[in-house]
C-alpha cells in the first residue's frame, strides 16, 4: 500500500545531507566574528576564556559581537547535527529501497558523498563549539588532535570506499557513465567531500605545538587534499565539456557554483599547513605573498558566482525550484557558495588587507568591506530556514525532483 508524500523530504535523497552541511558552515561564520574580532594571545583560535575576558572588558560593541556569534554558533550547531541525525536515520531506511538501488546504477551515485562530506563538517563543527563554550579545553586539545585526525580518517576511508565503488563501476564497465546527463557540476561533490576531510585533518598542523602530530597532519591533509584538487579537474573539465554540448542540467544548475566552497576549503588548510610550517619547522610565508593567494581565490570564486547565477536565472531556477511549485533536494547546494563568500571574505579582509596595511582594522573601509560578508551571511540564513520550512514543515504541492 502506497502512502502519500507529506513534504518533499519524505521522497528522500541523499543530498539531503546537504542541509546539515549549510547548518555547519554557518556555525562557522558566526565563528569567524570571534576568530577575527576577539584578541585571543596564547593560542591561534579564540577559546572560551577569550570571549569571556573581551566580553568582561569591552564595548556594546564587542559585547553585541560576542552574544550575536555565541547565539549563531549554538543554533546553526545544533540545527547541523540535529539535520545529520536525520539524515542518517534516513539514509538507512533509503538504502532498503529500490530508488536506492537505481542511484548506484547511475551518474547520481556520487551523490553518496555528500554523508561524508556531512560528516566531516559535524566534527568541524563539533570541535567548534568545545572552543566557544567549554572552559579550559584548551589545556586538554594535544590529547584531542589525534581522536579528531582518527575520526576524519574514517571519515576519508567511508568516502573513498564509496569514489572507490563509483569508479569501478564507471571505469570498468562500459556504457555504466552517461556522458549526457554530465552536464552539470554534481560530480564534482567527491571532490568537495574530500576537501573537508582536508580541512578537517590540516587543523592539527594550524594548532597543535607538538612537532609530529603537525607532520602527520600535514602529510594527511596534503594527501586528501591534492586528490579532491585531481579529482575537481578532471570532473570540472569534463563536465563543463558536456554542458557545452547539452546545455546545463536545469535541477542540477545550483552545482556550477560548487568550486565557490570548494576553494574556501582548500583555501583554509593550504592556511592551516602554512601555520603549522611557521611554527615547527621554520617555513616563513610573506604577507604579501598571502595577500596574493587570498585574493586569486576570491577572484576565481566570484567568476564561478557570477557564472552560476546567470545559468540559473537564464534557466528560471529560482521561479521553478526555490518559490515555484518543484521542490528539489539539490536547492541545498545553493547555501554553500554563500557560506564560502562570506567565510573566505573574512579571512581575505583580515589576512590580506589588514595584515598588509591596506586596510585600517575596525575603520569604516574596513566594516563596509566586512559588511559585504555579513549580508551573504544573512542571506544564507534566510535560505536556509525558507528551505527546511519548504523541505521539513509543510506538505508540498509538488513532487520532490532529486538533482542529479
């Protein structure tokens, strides 16, 4: 007996497991108030006892900051592990189904990925909010590096056992790869994947002070980051090839703007790495040269940007997907590049104008410059709560259109 569909998330898909991973990043950008705008000396990331010295000392100002990215933190955090739970309560039942069976014989399999791309960004997330909220953790956090690497290390062993299922199949049978219905970015996803189990592995090497598990972080972080880096060519380079040939895919078309978060990513532990050479093993980067790097990548990111929503709006996505009658789960992809903005500005404004004197730290260049990643901030926490009320709250009035 057929039951029928309440809202869009009961035809369950596993990009669903993007709606925890926007949760996640936007934890991270209410943490970015607290990383660029509270002294924290001592340790290379704000902890507890910082936010409560600042809080304690400074202005309405810094006081409003401090509450404003607690509050962020605690709500995006726990709304991103609640959504995970979901997901993976979920994805349980979906794997008994026959729609599960027909996702692993096709191009959509990669969406399999987003779990531990989900995944990686919980423990993020997780080590995120032991920063702001736990006291002391600061003096345990040595013996907190090598649980954190282990569990990103299973993390990268599920996504790579998965890549690893996909391309056999792919590369050893032929016909199982539709060229055709390439036309998009979505495969590009296992790279993203990837890419946050870099980040995640490199945070040893940014904060650790003992010199092995730098190196180990290191090596780890570099290997699962130069293959999402291989992976993003060869399936950005191919895909664009089918786009070109087949038009972008309508359902699919938020996924061109998926290199706008995969380069914060991989921008944060090429930083990570970088910090951890400095301390341990005498390798000095110039501020310009960082000035340099931040800025090549918020150049790509903006072409990418702009690319995406002129495919999107010249293909009505947002009249059809986000305030029409259709409902995809791929919509979710769409907070990603927002989050990324707003993260990478933050670290762009920071780490390459201020630490280059181009820019007046708290100077009105400096918060209209700011201004700009709050307002992509915003509106990612707009999207977000519009789509789980669309997705999660309410029956729909059309059928849910998985993205390929």
């Amino acid at each position: 007996m057929s039951h029928p569909i309440e809202r869009p998330a009961d035809t369950y898909s596993p990009l669903y497991f993007l709606a925890s991973l926007g949760a996640g990043g936007l934890a991270v950008t209410f943490f970015m108030y607290l990383f660029f705008w509270i002294p924290h000396p001592g340790q290379p990331v704000p902890v507890f006892e910082d936010s409560a010295r600042a809080f304690s000392a400074g202005h309405l100002g810094t006081q409003t900051a401090i509450v404003l990215a607690f509050l962020g933190i605690a709500v995006f955090g726990v709304l991103n592990i609640k959504s995970l739970i979901w997901n993976l309560i979920s994805y349980r039942t979906f794997r008994q189904t026959e729609a599960y069976r027909t996702l692993t014989h096709s191009n959509a399999e990669t969406q399999l990925l987003a779990m531990p791309l989900a995944l990686a960004m919980t423990v993020n997330v997780g080590f995120i909010l032991g920063l702001t909220f736990v006291p002391g953790l600061w003096t345990i956090v040595e013996y907190l590096f090598p649980l954190a690497m282990i569990a990103f290390l299973a993390i990268g062993y599920l996504a790579l056992r998965q890549l690893a299922g996909f391309l056999g199949r792919v590369l050893t049978q032929g016909g199982a790869f539709d060229v055709a219905a390439h036309n998009s970015f979505a495969q590009l996803l296992p790279a993203f994947a990837l890419s946050m189990i870099a980040v995640g592995l490199a945070a040893p090497a940014a904060m650790s002070v003992t010199p092995v598990v730098q190196g180990v972080s290191l090596v780890l972080s570099t290997f699962f980051g130069f293959a999402a880096i291989l992976y993003a060519i060869v399936a950005a380079i191919t895909g664009f090839n089918a786009m070109l040939h087949h038009g972008t895919a309508r359902e699919s078309a938020p996924t061109l703007m998926i290199v706008v978060p995969l380069l914060t990513v991989l921008g944060i532990m090429f930083l990570r790495q970088d910090h951890g050479l400095h301390v341990s093993f005498d390798a000095h980067t110039q501020a310009a040269d960082m000035l340099v790097f931040l800025t090549r990548i918020v150049a790509v990111q903006v072409l990418f940007l702009l690319l995406g929503l002129l495919v999107l709006r010249r293909q009505g996505y947002f009249a059809e997907f986000i305030f029409g009658r259709k409902t995809s789960p791929g919509a979710y992809a769409l907070v990603c590049p927002g989050v990324a903005m707003a993260v990478m500005l933050h670290f762009w404004i920071n780490k390459g104008l201020v630490a280059n004197g181009l820019l007046t730290k708290f100077s009105a260049g400096y918060w209209a410059l700011t201004a700009v990643a709050l307002a992509f901030q915003a509106a990612m926490i707009a999207l977000v709560l519009y789509l789980n009320r669309r997705h999660f709250g309410h029956p729909a009035e059309g059928t849910a259109v998985p993205a390929e």
